[in-house]
C-alpha cells in the first residue's frame, strides 16, 4: 500500500480512529493487525519473512537475557546468520550470482550458479537491520529483553515506518508503545500538517522531477553534456523529496497517533561537507551503520589509516545496503573517499586560505563550501541513479564528448532553456517547489521554529496555509488517467 495511494487515504483515517476509541490494553494489537495487513497488500507470502525475522530476534534476545552475554553469543551469531541470510537470498544472490560467473569468466571458466529470480519483498532492508539493532542492543546490556512477543511484532512491523524507514532504535519506539496515547487536537494537526508537506515534496516536486530525469537517463545519448548535468543537480532534489516527503509522512502519520519517530533529515544540501552532509542525511541508517558496524571495526580509535579503512568499508557496505550493483557499491565507496580525501587535505587548505589571507568565518566562504559540497555529493548521486556501473562510466563520457553549451538554451521557450521532458508549465512549478523546499530548510537550518511561527499567525492565516498546502498537492501533484502512482525511490531497499 503506498502512501501516496487512495487506499492509504482510507486505510490511516481508519486506523487511527478505531486507535483512539478502543480501550488501551487492545490498542498495540489493532496496530499490529493494521501493520501486517499494511505490509500484506503488497505480497501477503512476504509477510512470512518478517515475522521469521520477528521470531529470530525475538527469541535471540530472551536467550540472551537468560544465559547472559558471553553465553548467549552463538545465539546471537545463529541469529545474525539467519537475518542476514535471508536479506542475501532475496536481494543479493542474483547479483552475487552474476558477478562470480563473470569472475570465472575472466578465466575462461565457464559457470553457472543456481537460479533464484524472485520479487524482493519490500522493505526487507529497513525491518531487517530495526530487527537487528534490537538484538544486538540487548546483547550490549542496553535494553532489556522483550517478553511480550506481540508487542515486539508491533516494533518491527510499525506501519508508519514499516517499509521504508526511518530504521527506529528499539530504546526510542519499543517504550512508546507501552504508553498511554490519547487523542491530541493539537498533536493530531501538527501530524497532519507534516504530512502535507510530505505530499507536497513526493507529488509536487519529486514526481514532476522523476519524468524529467527518467527521460534523460534513458536517453542519454540522445542529449548534451549539459542536459545530463542538470538532470543528475534535479536528482539530487527528487531523491531528497521523494525520500524526505516519505519520512515525514511517516512521521507525521505516527505522530497523529502519539508515536515520535527520529527525524530522517537535517537540512542535508546546507552542509558545508560531505561529513555534516552524512550527518544530515538519512539520519536513522548513518547512526545504524555507525553504531554497529564502524564502531566495532574500531572507529577513530585505532590510529589514521585504520580510520580510514573503517570508513570506506563502512560506506561501501552501506552502499551495497542500497541495492544490489556495483553502482551503489561505487557511489557508497565515493562518499567515503570524499571523507577521507577532506580529513588528509585539511592542514594543506588551513595553510593555503592563511597565505591567500582567506576569511573562513563569513558567509561567503561558507557559500562557497555548500556548493562544492553539494557537487561532490551530486556527482556521486549519478553512480545512484544510472542503471549500473558501466551505463555511469559511458554517461560521464558522453557528457565530456558532448559538452554542447547552446543545447542548454531553447529560445522558444518563455524560460529561454530546454525544459526537456517537462512542459513549460511543470518546469515552472518544479522551480517554484524547489524555491519553497529551500527556503523551508533554511529556516530549519537556522533553527527557527516553524510550527511555533504558524501557531502565532492570525487564524484566517493558519488556515490558508493549510489550505494552500491541500490545494497544491491536489492541483499540481503528478497523478490521474494515463500515470501510475510512482512508489517511493527507497521502496526497492
């Protein structure tokens, strides 16, 4: 069921009525029946795989919690190998299958492994590593372990966030749905109207993007090296809208019912590097592979170039997490290089800005530092978005050979550039929606509360605001006859 589907716009209505008119001691079982009924709409068989990983990890933290730390740590490895093996049959066996053959190939060994060719279950990653955290957190001593096996079902299948994050810590939701929750006018209109805007940003600005994008990339010979320049800048929007707008639709639905979910995004293109970027950007998966990945192999604790290895097998796994091509496995390995590349070139560019006598304390510098930024992160985001890794490398020499400056502009247009695949009209709309998100995240860079801001505006004000974000999303969202509801870009993860 998605989000941004008819049927989800009868199913939460529903849900969170019942929610607040039944009595407390029934209400974590109608959300866990309304969970795995959410997941089921898609393919009722894979919600076997959740609850496998339920009952893993479930039962892994009990065990733990009876035979203690150093007892229990076969349980645990036992538990870890089942999770994660499942995550690999059905999302990375093909892939892994594929590329062995090739291996053998470059031997002229001829090889042919197994076929296992199914759907990837939806959200397998997201509930997988949640579920995974859990275990290893009671492993840790820093929860205890869960007895009530239906409470824990309802924390690893939580609607809201069930298929594509935020990836929520069992010390943050698992207490939550212990507690009293009762209906909150306010706390209700505030969730509503976070989920507004996560329509606005799916609908509006990331599905008008995506038609625009899908065209170039499919077509990439077919267009200049400039052409493809903007369509891989305007990915960095649609990913972030289209993955910004779910989250706080995911938010914002928990929170009409009194559940806090960790914010997914801190303003992530204002970053001055690629390290704060990755601090603001997919907030619950950057803490997830910190904690339990680049700790453990040792962090900053071990001397420089350990560091550094950390770091790029922390970031080449993650990428691998995204999906399974050597493309993600480039792109996840390119941020870390960036990291690195920064963390090496720091005492080289503090000497170089006091020799040129350079202020890096004004807004200029800083200005500076977003855009360089911003186009190191976009320029990976192209190894994301292309179909694998060849298809990138063949895209970037295309865009060198055929760096064609006047196929940017089209005097025919009112704009006086080439929309490409947009009209006149959605390119114009996109470029207000983007002007909107922007100066939306700027505010929240500067830590100015919106929400108080709204509250102390006339009520004739706060109304047509509310009402101006409903009308957008129904006048210029990107559905009706001839288009297919498009399914979140994180979906496939």
């Amino acid at each position: 069921m998605l989000f941004n589907s008819v049927d989800f716009l009868v199913f939460f209505p529903i849900v969170a009525l019942v929610y607040f008119l039944i009595p407390q001691r029934v209400k974590y079982l109608w959300l866990l029946a309304a969970s795995y009924y959410f997941y089921m709409s898609w393919n009722p068989r894979y919600a076997l795989l959740m609850l496998v990983s339920t009952l893993t990890t479930w039962g892994c933290g009990l065990l733990l919690a009876a035979c203690g730390k150093k007892a229990g740590k076969w349980g645990l490895g036992g538990c870890i190998a089942v999770n994660l093996g499942i995550l690999f049959l059905f999302k990375y066996y093909v892939f892994a299958a594929a590329s062995v053959e090739k291996a053998f190939g470059l031997f002229h060994i001829s090889l042919r492994m197994p076929a296992f060719d199914v759907l990837l279950p939806v959200g397998i990653s997201f509930y997988t590593f949640q579920a995974l955290g859990y275990v290893l957190d009671v492993w840790r001593g820093e929860i205890p372990a869960e007895r009530n096996f239906l409470r824990y079902a309802l924390f690893v299948s939580f609607f809201p966030q069930l298929v594509a994050g935020p990836i929520e810590r069992s010390k943050n939701l698992m207490s939550q749905i212990y507690e009293r929750h009762v209906f909150d006018p306010e706390r209700v209109k505030d969730g509503l109207l976070l989920m507004g805007w996560g329509f606005f940003q799916k609908l509006v600005i990331a599905d008008r993007i995506a038609i625009l994008v899908t065209d170039v990339y499919d077509n990439y010979t077919e267009y200049s090296g400039l052409q493809i320049l903007l369509a891989t800048v305007l990915f960095a929007f649609q990913i972030y809208c289209d993955f910004g707008g779910y989250s706080d639709i995911a938010v914002g639905a928990a929170r009409v019912m009194g559940f806090t979910l960790t914010k997914n995004f801190k303003s992530p293109y204002y970053a001055v590097t690629v390290s704060e970027f990755w601090r603001s950007w997919h907030v619950s998966l950057t803490t997830w592979f910190r904690d339990y990945v680049y700790i453990p192999l040792g962090g900053n604790r071990c001397g420089r170039l350990k560091k550094y290895r950390n770091l790029l097998v922390t970031f080449a796994v993650s990428g691998l997490w995204h999906g399974a091509r050597w493309s993600f496995v480039a792109w996840g390995a390119l941020n870390g290089l960036y990291q690195v590349a920064g963390d090496l070139t720091r005492p080289l560019r503090a000497g170089l800005y006091r020799r040129l006598h350079v202020r890096t304390d004004c807004a200029s510098f800083r200005l500076v530092q977003r855009i360089g930024t911003f186009l190191l992160v976009d320029f990976a985001w192209l190894f994301f978005r292309a179909e694998g890794f060849g298809i990138a490398l063949r895209m970037l020499r295309h865009s060198v050979a055929h760096l064609d400056f006047l196929s940017f502009f089209s005097p025919d247009t009112l704009l006086g550039i080439d929309t490409m695949a947009l009209s006149e009209k959605n390119f114009c709309v996109m470029l207000a929606g983007l002007v909107l998100l922007m100066w939306v995240d700027w505010l929240k860079r500067r830590k100015v509360d919106l929400k108080g801001m709204l509250a102390r505006q006339n009520i004739w004000f706060r109304w047509l605001v509310y009402y101006g974000l409903i009308f957008a999303v129904l006048i210029f969202g990107i559905y009706g006859p001839g288009y297919d509801a498009s399914t979140f870009i994180y979906f496939q993860f």
